[in-house]
C-alpha cells in the first residue's frame, strides 16, 4: 500500500506524522512525505522518504503577518488558521500535492490537521484520507470552525461539494497520540488514541549526555521554545531566549537550551556556566535526564515531556494550541503555566516581564513538588497503555481497501 503523509513541514506539524509513517514502512509499505519546501531540513530528519512542494511566496503571507503586531492573541490565531493555513497555504500548495497525488497514486493519505490541500485533494480523487491531531480535541474542533469558510470558496472553485460548516474534515478519522487525560471530556466519537515507540524512562537505560557540566550534579532543566519560535521573521531569538537564561541561571540547577536552526548561539552572549546551548537535540535523548521541562507548549515538547513523566513549566508564546496544552497540562496537575498576560498581549509580542520572572519561581516549586511529579508520571503512564501505533496501521490499511483514483472535473 501506498501511503501519503501530507504537511506543512515545520517541525512542530511534521513529527507527529512521524510514528505513523514509520510504523507503516516496518510493516512494509511504502511511504511517501509531501511538505512545503522551505521545511526540507525537518522532513529529512524523519528518515522517511519525501517530496517537496512550492509554498506560498513571501510577499502573499508578509503583509498578514504585520498586521499581527496589532492584534491580540486569538484574533491573530484565528487570522493564521483561516486565513493563512486555509487559504493562501492551501491554494499554494494545492497544485504540487494534486500533481503529485496524480503521479505517485497514494491508496490512502494520512494528513496532519493543520494542513488543508491534501484533505481537497483526496476528495478530488476519491483517496481516502485520515488526519492526525497537533493538540487537543478542542482545538481542532476550534480550527475546523475557523477554516471552514475559506476552504468552502477553494472547494467550490474545485467543483466540490459545498461544506460551510466543515463537516467533510470533521467526518474524517481522527488519530492522535494526546492521552485522554488530557483532552476535553467531550470529544468527537472518531478519535482514535496511539502510542509510538516505547520512551526510554530512566537514566539508566538511555546514554548519557556529553560532560557539558564537568562536576555539577544539580537538576537538569531542560529548556526549549520549539523550531519555530527562533525564526528571523519572529521577535523572540535572542531577547526572550536571553530573559529565560537570566532568569533560571540563578538558581542550583544545570540548563540545557535548544534554539533551533534559525538562531546563532552567539547571538546569546556569553553564558553562565551552568547553561548549555545547542541547536539541536533529540529530545528523546535529553527527557530521560531531565528533572523538569520549560517550554511553549508546543505539541511535541508537552506530549515528549509527559511521555517520559516529566514535569513541565510551560510559557506559551504565539499559538493557541500552546495555550490550551499549557491550560491541559496544568489542570491535569502535571506541571505550571505562566501567560497571566494573554488577554493584554498582542500576538507577537514579548511575555511581559513579570510573566518571565515568573519562570524561577515556577522551576523551584516543581523540583520540590513530588506531586505534580508523580501525576506527569500517571500521565506518561496512560500515553504507553493507549494500542501501539502499528494498530493504526491495521486501521490504514482496512480504510484504503476501497479506494480508487478517480479525478472529479475542476
């Protein structure tokens, strides 16, 4: 069977496609990633087998993303997600997924939720197609309601039915690799829960990390803002990097900092010495070493750090999927989320100043709060009970049966 894994490419979009696409390629069958090419860093990191497509030229998303600097956070949200993800990410990226739906006849395709052109391909040609979660429940639910229009006029212009409320994209299977514990209770009856690879929980049985801090035994801090959030187009790298580094250099722990490929190191000045910084770790290498995470809130730092039962402070910076996981994870009792700024921060702005400060606090109160520990690890614990992803796979496999490529006119 043939399998398309339709993305975005952005780290944060394409890793939990991950464990599907490699469940299906042990089980032998072929796999097949599509991203925008501006993110052919993260797509080869996969180790998986991709093709890229054209995204959306600068001068169609700048003009947007200036006039972020004068909306706050969920009306900027809402214009990304409808506005840029449904409409101008789609149109231009929908003739390099048709042509390439075409040309490699995938049986079935699997998409992540922020990424549209592939969900009007597979209708186009009769492919079906099932989506997997960047988050909660609830914020894909929120962000069906806010593509909807955008998509409806793309569709019509397909020939497709029409679909105001979006009910095509609700109607798909849901996978996803969020614990219920998480997610609201009152979630759509097609989600469907999977586990990926077993995370290595203990120190003992991961190798260890390179002598970055030769004699200190302290707490490992683990700190990271995602792929994303160093970008140049993003006022975040150095300044909110460096606040972070001032912040938690204090106190008795070791801090190691990811930063991604956008920013330089150098850029942060010259380090205490019980900070580390690196572009780029796997995180299933350092989590088992971590005594605490602080993060964004981004998918893949909150679903890695409770896999690993791992307590988290989270700082969400610019996406609503950061806030509702900060929101989850610190109702569920496994960590603390900082952002009492929301409602007067606009969408890209630096945290206040008083929100950062509020990183010390929050870092020492988890080292010694054995609760909030044991409750991320009751979390991690329910995330390796869900049914192994090569299940999905099984379901994958029992959903393409029928498929058939047949193009609609338009």
């Amino acid at each position: 069977m043939r399998i398309l894994l339709s993305t975005r490419g952005s780290a944060g979009h394409v890793f939990p496609l991950v464990p599907f696409g490699q469940a299906a390629r042990r089980a032998g069958h072929d796999v097949l990633i599509v991203a925008q090419r501006q993110h052919a860093a993260n797509v080869d990191r996969t180790g998986l087998s991709f093709a890229l497509v054209d995204a959306a030229p600068p001068e169609t998303w700048q003009p947007l993303l200036r006039s972020f600097s004068r909306l706050g956070i969920d009306e900027a949200n809402a214009q990304v997600i409808g506005e840029y993800f449904a409409r101008i990410d789609t149109a231009a990226t929908l003739p390099g997924v048709r042509a390439l739906v075409e040309e490699w006849r995938p049986d079935l395709i699997l998409r992540e939720s922020w990424e549209y052109a592939s969900a009007l391909a597979a209708e186009l040609y009769e492919v079906p197609i099932v989506r997997v979660g960047l988050g909660l429940a609830e914020v894909e639910e929120e962000s069906i309601a806010l593509v909807a229009p955008a998509l409806d006029a793309q569709r019509a212009a397909l020939g497709l039915p029409v679909d105001p409320a979006g009910d095509r994209l609700r109607e798909t299977p849901f996978f996803t690799m969020v614990p219920a514990l998480l997610d609201d209770v009152d979630v759509p009856s097609q989600v469907r829960r999977f586990r990926g690879a077993e995370p290595v929980l203990d120190v003992g049985s991961s190798a260890p990390l390179p002598e970055w801090w030769p004699g200190n035994t302290d707490p490992l801090v683990y700190l990271s803002f995602g792929s994303v959030a160093g970008a140049a187009h993003l006022p975040y790298f150095p300044a909110l990097y460096r606040m972070a580094i001032d912040a938690l250099a204090p106190l008795p722990v070791r801090v190691l900092m990811t930063i991604g490929d956008g920013g330089d190191p150098a850029a942060l000045g010259e380090l205490p010495a019980n900070v580390h910084v690196e572009r780029w770790i796997p995180q299933e290498a350092v989590l088992p070493h971590a005594a605490l995470t602080v993060s964004h809130g981004g998918y893949g730092s909150t679903l890695g750090a409770l896999a690993h039962g791992v307590p988290m402070v989270a700082l969400p910076l610019f996406s609503m999927d950061q806030w509702a996981n900060a929101a989850a994870v610190a109702r569920a009792g496994a960590g603390i989320a900082l952002g009492a700024d929301r409602d007067v921060r606009l969408a890209i702005d630096l945290p206040d100043a008083r929100t950062v400060e509020g990183l010390a606090p929050a870092v020492e109160a988890l080292l010694h709060d054995g609760a909030t520990r044991r409750r991320a690890q009751e979390l991690g614990a329910a995330m390796a009970a869900a049914a192994p992803v090569e299940q999905a796979i099984d379901e994958l496999v029992a959903l393409a049966s029928g498929s058939r490529l047949v193009p609609r006119p338009g």
